[in-house]
C-alpha cells in the first residue's frame, strides 16, 4: 500500500483519516458503533481540503444516516499518522 502521509480525528464514535493516495487525498470514516467503514465519493487535492470537509461528511454520517444525536462539540482535532 502506497500511503505516504495522513491525519486522523475522532468524533463522537467515529475515527475519520484523511490520507494521500496518488496524489489525492481521501477522506474516510471507521465507525466503531454501526462496524462500518466508508470512504467518502470525494477526493481532494490538499490535506486542508480533506479536513475542512471532514465535519460536514461525520455530522451527516451520524446524524442522517444512522438518525443518532450529535454529542459533541462541532471541532476536531488532527494527529499526524
């Protein structure tokens, strides 16, 4: 696997990571309540990119797609991986 460098937050139940693939970054979501993991149809040309939109995509994911109610405080919080 050719992953050269990434981010990783967590929100609420959810582990989201942002990571460069091919010169793209991609976002995806390993949700540890619902044993789903999903990687988001976007991709982006930069890391800021990537988590800017990481927000909105956990929010939606927990909110409407498995109708639970957000808990915490809309911010994340990035650790180099």
């Amino acid at each position: 696997m050719a992953s050269s460098q990434g981010y990783r937050a967590k929100y609420d139940y959810v582990e989201l990571i942002a990571e460069q693939r091919e010169g793209r970054w991609h976002l995806s979501l390993h949700d540890r309540r619902h044993a789903e993991d999903v990687e988001h149809d976007e991709t982006f040309a930069t890391a800021d990119e990537a988590k800017e939109a990481a927000l909105g995509v956990v929010e939606h994911h927990i909110n409407v797609r498995h109708n639970d109610t957000l808990l915490f405080r809309a911010n994340l919080t990035w650790k180099e991986i």
